[in-house]
C-alpha cells in the first residue's frame, strides 16, 4: 500500500486515482459518498482491515472528486456511476463486495444492476440512493429549487463543518435518470444495511424502503439507535467490520 495514488487513463474522460491492495477476493470495492474521497476515515479503516486480513481492496475518487481529475460540478450520478463501473471493470478481478457509503449505496446499486457477476455481495452505509429526488429537493424551500434550476447551481451551508455544498442542475436531472428505487432492484446477492436512527441527511426509513425493495430475501438492516449519518465512530467502525467479516465468510474465494 502506498500513499500515492495511481491512475486509471480514460481517452477523453478525467483520469481516477485509486489506491489498491493485492490480497484474497472477493476484493471489497469502496464507494464513497458525495464530495467525498478516499481517505476518509470509513475508507481509511477499510483499507487496514483488508491489510489486517490479506484481503484485496480498491478504493478511488470520482471524477471532480478528491486527487482524481475533473469539474465536480459537471459530474452527476450517472457520471461518477461510470466512473465506478471503469474501476470495477478494469481494476479488479473476479466478483466485488461493493461497500457503498451514503451516495455510494445509490451507485453500488447501479453497479449490481449493471454487472451482476461481478457483484459478490453489497454493504451499504447510510445509503441514499435517489436522494436527489426523494431527500434533498422536497427539504429545499421554492427560492432554492428556482436558483438551482436558473442559475444552475446553488450553494448551501454544510451540516458538518463551516464550508459550503455545491448542488447543480446536472445532478438534480441526472439523478432523475438514474433513479433505482422507481422500479423493481433486481438484486440476488446478500446485502447488509447500516443506518443510524439519529441520520439528519438520510432518515432511516429511507433504508427500510431501500430493503424492502431489493429482490432477494438475504438483506439484514442494522439500526443504530445513537448512529448519524458519517457512521465513523470507534463504535460504527466496529459494527462495519463485523458486517464485512460476516460477508466475507460466506462469499470467500481464493
């Protein structure tokens, strides 16, 4: 492992930088949230777990996102999806754990749709899939939606530090194409779900929708009484770990 990230080229598409452990599959693939990166603290502890366990282990940035290349505000669901998918196809081998976090969730869902072989099992984390439609634009008030949608971006206060989140129209019109919980998730692999009942961004009930949902019968949803939406505590890692070593039994190859 080191602390310089690689590249995956793509003729006429930003380069994403990985980072990527070799070790037993089936590999775990991180999938990290909006405007987020790699070396968060969730995607940090993923990558000492794996080395702990010689598991093999890819996380990156999207396009726009972290030490990848790219605008951020020209990205959108189906964008930084693709970017996931060039990352699954060409980085990894044999089929994924799919550990997605908050938006993550949203594109691991994609990805099982779209590559359901390469799909070993699925760990989602606070998971927001269609937030853009179902979450965030009902929460905005009308002078935001028309600033978003006529000026093409608007900025708001982050709930967790001083800085601001960009949210654009691309985003808002693309997540409304790529929308997951429209129509029947068609998912035969074992799914777990972690979700805390004090989330102020993805309320809990949004994970028992996303549950109820999914096709196969082998989902266990985790509430966590005193749990927010970051997950990142001593605690919540603990509850990661234990939900990716229950996966990782049984789906593990050599």
């Amino acid at each position: 492992m080191t602390d310089t990230p690689s590249f995956l080229k793509r003729d006429g598409q930003p380069d994403i930088a990985y980072r990527q452990q070799a070790g037993t599959g089936p590999g775990v693939l991180w999938l990290g949230g909006y405007a987020s990166d790699m070396r968060g603290t969730k995607a940090a502890f993923l990558a000492d777990w794996a080395a702990r366990h010689g598991r093999a282990y890819t996380r990156f940035d999207y396009a726009g996102h972290g030490e990848s290349g790219g605008d951020f505000e020209a990205g959108g669901i189906g964008d930084w999806a693709q970017d996931a998918l060039a990352v699954l196809d060409q980085l990894t081998d044999g089929p994924q754990i799919l550990v997605g976090s908050s938006m993550g969730a949203w594109v691991a869902c994609l990805l099982a749709r779209w590559r359901p072989e390469k799909t070993a099992a699925m760990l989602l984390i606070a998971p927001a899939p269609d937030f853009t439609a179902e979450l965030m634009w009902p929460s905005w008030d009308e002078v935001t939606r028309q600033t978003v949608m006529s000026a093409g971006r608007v900025e708001i206060p982050s709930a967790y530090d001083d800085s601001v989140m960009i949210y654009t129209r691309k985003l808002i019109e693309d997540g409304e194409a790529n929308r997951v919980l429209s129509d029947p998730l068609d998912i035969d692999v074992p799914v777990r779900i972690l979700q805390g009942m004090e989330d102020d961004t993805v309320p809990w009930r949004h994970a028992v929708r996303l549950a109820e949902h999914i096709s196969t019968d082998n989902v266990i949803l985790t509430l966590i009484k005193k749990g927010d939406h970051r997950l990142s505590t001593p605690d919540d890692l603990d509850l990661l770990a234990e939900a990716l070593e229950a996966l990782s039994k049984i789906t593990f190859t050599v």
